[in-house]
C-alpha cells in the first residue's frame, strides 16, 4: 500500500508541532512528519523494537467523555478530579517501582514531580487522552527524562525491558514531556534517533514521488560515478515507496543502533550519523534480501545508499560509509555466534544477507554473557576485542557445545553414506535411526547444511515432503512410461529426422 498525505480536520493535528510543517504523511501505521520526522498519531507498538499495527491505542476516558454529555457540569468535575487523583497515583507507583528496578531510586520524586507537570500540561492543551491507555508510557518517559537531568546512565533499552514496552512509545513520550515542560534536556539516545531519521528518508521518497522536479533532483543527487551504480538510484526510490517497508526499516534500524553501542562503536561517533549507518546497512539488507535480486551490491552501489541516509539527515555520506565499514567488521566476527553461518566465508557480502540472524544470536550470547546489560562498561574497549570476548564465552555455554557436538557426528554419519569413511571410523555411528534418515535425504538432494544442523525428529517430519518432491521434479525425468505420446510435435519432427552429420 503506498504512502498518501491525507486531509485531517478541525479536531486533529493539523501542523506538526516540532516543526509547523504541513507535510504530514499517512501510513497503515503512523502518521508523521515528512520534514522533522516526528510521528503525530499514537501507536501502541509492541516490546522491543517491533510495530504492532493491529494494536491501535485507544483512550480509556471514554467514561468521561459519556458523563460529560450526560451529567451536569459540577459532576463532571467531580468525577474528573477523582479520576485524575487515581490514574496520577497509579503513574506515581510506576515511577517508583521502574526506578527501583533500575536501581535509580535517587530520582524517583524528581521524575514523579515531572509527571504531575506533564499532565497538567497536556490538560492545559485541551487533550482528551492526558492519561487514557499510556499511563505506563508516559511514567516511563519522565523517569527517562529525569535521569537525563541527573546525568545517570539510563539506557532507552532497559528502561522498555523493565517497563515492557516498546522502545518507540517510551521515546515518543519523552520528547512530548521535553516540548510540554520546555525543558533544556534533549533525547540524544541513539535508539529514540531511529524512527524519526527513517521518517526523515521517507518524507523525501513521499515527496519525490509527487513531484517529478524534486525526484530528479534527488536521484542526481545520490547517484553513482559507475556504470553499475546508474540503476541504483531508481531502484531505491521504487523499493522505499512501499509503506509496509518503515516499520521494518525502523525495527532494523534499532538492533542495529544497540548493536553498535553494544559493540562500544558508538564513542566518539554523532548519534545522527550513527542511525544514518544503520538505515543503510537495514536498506542494503532488505535489499539484498528482495527475492528479484540475484546479485550482490558492490562499492559502488551502495554508495547510493549512504548518500540517501545522509542527505535528509544533515550529515555527509563519507561519515556514513566510514562507520558502515566499522560496523560491517563488527557483524562479520559476530557473525561467529551464527552455528548456521559457519560453513560460508566471513565476508560483508555473505554476512549483509543475515543481518538479522547475526544480530538476534549475538544478542542471545551476549544475554547469556552479561545478563541483561547490554550496555558497555568500557567506552575504550574496541568492537572486535567485545565480540570476540562474546564468541569464546559462547563456546563454553551447554547449547553451543551440545550443536557442535551433533554438527561432528552428523558429519562423520554424511561421511559414511556417501562412502568417504574410513573403516576405523565407522563403528562410531551406533545410531541406526540417524544414519538412516540422513541417508535418505542424501538420496532425495537435501542440503547438506540442513542435515547437519536439524535435529533427527525434524528430520523424519521432513522426509515424506522431500521424497515427494524429488519423484515429481527429478525422478519423473527417467519414467519408462513417457514416450513419443508427450513429446510435441516439434519434437517428435526432430527425433525422426535429426541434423545431417559430416
């Protein structure tokens, strides 16, 4: 479904109150600013950093609302009030219990003091939906704000872990109590960056594909000096047009944010220019991973990339490829974490099209190895001596021993079907029942990476289907019943009456 800027009436937003901008773009998703890239519409978006949008949020004062049309005006008051005391009471017990599992108990009345300011502030506003259904949000949020103002190391992340909620919504909430409150703090976490600098990228698509002006200027502004890379431009404008393809983009964007301050890549490095690598590695991935594309981006290509990251984003593509590089090292060593990787070559060609499986196992390890703080305690540790320290705890965890374990024994069980094996070697399969299986799925052309990782039940589940498809697609090839009656015409002309021959 493509993006379109829709008309909002008298009782919604009508300019974006960061900017004043009237570009406001309308998504199954969100709707947001195309120019500053704040979102406008509340979502209630899932834990960690994925988009629900099935999951709209809705006020809970519609009981207000009701009374007020019913009762007189002192009721409405009255009710008001005890309604306020309860749900303000209710955000000061969160307050207290986030704080407390953050181990920040020094600014919890700060951060409650925040929250009764923020709500008379969003009443003063005349907004409906000053409590409703994100209580949690928005408690969360002046906790966020308040360590800010402390200067307490207070991750984004581990605040929506403790809270459980998303990362997005608790950003959202935080930059709304800076605005209303017109405090000095600014929301420099790189994570909260993510979504508003892939807004940013998508307002330039929306607007270059409304005005053909504006398309060429931009398509000449980020193309290449090659050959190869003179389709690139085209080709990214037309993949970014597809609405489905921000929340992905953004959800992407984060992991990657938090891998590369997890990797300690983030010191000495701009937030701003950190998100624009991201978005470009996302972009090159998603890319990559299209099924109509059989080739892998080269230098020059992907250059194409960086300048879009950058150019509505205020920095220069050079800074973005010089930390896309940096960060591309950093996926290539984790990528050791992947058991399902370690047949291919670590390169950034092969690791840019697993992406998201190198960041979802170099999180696990890195939980296994350090609990839940991702946060680096060492700002001058390098990311190659972090992962590597990640990767060889790994080796020592029960799970990674026991796929190794298996990944040898299938392979000597391989080496034994397909008659590579020594004699001597031979009476250590003792299991019937594997060498069987695999023995068969060897026959049908199974993957050899597949036998090597599944495990022996899946194996079986998956035999039938395999053997069905290699009779229908390979074996039907050598049927004795298929003769001249299923050749066409042209065929059988050709058989009876082959080429002369010299």
């Amino acid at each position: 479904m493509a993006m379109s800027k829709r008309k909002l009436d008298d009782t919604e937003h009508e300019t974006c109150k960061e900017c004043g901008s009237l570009d406001l773009i309308h998504d199954p998703g969100n709707t947001y600013c195309g120019d500053c890239g704040t979102v406008v519409d509340e979502l209630n978006l899932t834990f960690d950093h994925t988009y629900d949008p099935e999951r709209i949020g809705h006020s809970t004062y519609i009981r207000h609302q009701r009374l007020r049309n019913n009762q007189e005006k002192s009721s409405v008051e009255r009710f008001g009030n005890s309604w306020s005391r309860e749900r303000t009471a209710q955000g000061h017990t969160l307050i207290s219990a986030i704080t407390g599992q953050l181990q920040q108990p020094g600014i919890c009345e700060r951060a409650q003091r925040i929250f009764d300011d923020y709500i008379v502030g969003r009443m003063a506003e005349h907004c409906v939906r000053a409590f409703g259904s994100f209580v949690t949000e928005r408690a969360s949020a002046c906790v966020y704000v308040a360590a800010l103002e402390a200067s307490r190391q207070v991750n984004l992340v581990d605040l929506a872990r403790v809270a459980r909620r998303s990362v997005f919504a608790i950003g959202r909430e935080a930059k709304r109590v800076v605005r209303v409150l017109g405090l000095r703090t600014e929301p420099l976490d790189p994570v909260l960056r993510a979504e508003t600098t892939v807004n940013r990228v998508f307002g330039y698509v929306h607007k270059a594909q409304a005005d053909t002006v504006f398309k060429a200027q931009v398509m000449e502004l980020i193309a290449g000096t090659t050959q190869n890379a003179r389709c690139v431009p085209e080709r990214l404008i037309e993949y970014l047009s597809d609405a489905s393809t921000r929340p992905k983009l953004i959800a992407l964007t984060a992991r990657l944010v938090e891998f590369s301050r997890s990797c300690a890549l983030s010191a000495g490095v701009s937030a701003n220019t950190l998100t624009c690598a991201a978005i470009a590695i996302a972009i090159e991935h998603y890319m990559a991973s299209c099924p109509d594309n059989t080739k892998v981006l080269r230098r020059s290509q992907r250059v194409c990339i960086y300048k879009l990251a950058a150019l509505p984003n205020g920095t220069s593509q050079q800074s973005v490829a010089r930390h896309v590089s940096q960060v591309h090292r950093a996926l290539v060593e984790a990528s050791k974490t992947v058991p399902w990787l370690s047949d291919i070559k670590k390169n950034v060609d092969a690791v840019v099209d697993h992406v998201e499986d190198v960041l979802f196992c170099y999180q696990q390890a890195q939980a296994w190895v350090f609990s839940t703080q991702t946060e680096c305690d060492d700002a001058e540790q390098s990311a190659t001596s972090q992962v590597t320290k990640v990767v060889s705890e790994l080796s020592k965890a029960p799970a990674f021993v026991r796929a190794e374990t298996t990944r040898q024994r299938r392979q000597l069980i391989i080496d034994r079907c397909t008659g590579t094996q020594t004699d001597d070697d031979r009476s250590q399969n003792a299991d019937e029942r594997e060498t069987r299986v695999v023995r068969k799925l060897l026959e049908v052309g199974m993957d050899t990476h597949a036998l090597l990782t599944l495990p022996t039940h899946t194996l079986e589940a998956i035999l039938p289907a395999a053997t069905r498809r290699y009779n229908s697609e390979y074996k039907g090839l050598d049927n004795s019943v298929v003769g001249p009656q299923d050749m066409s015409d042209e065929e059988i002309r050709m058989y009876l009456n082959p080429l002369p021959t010299d």
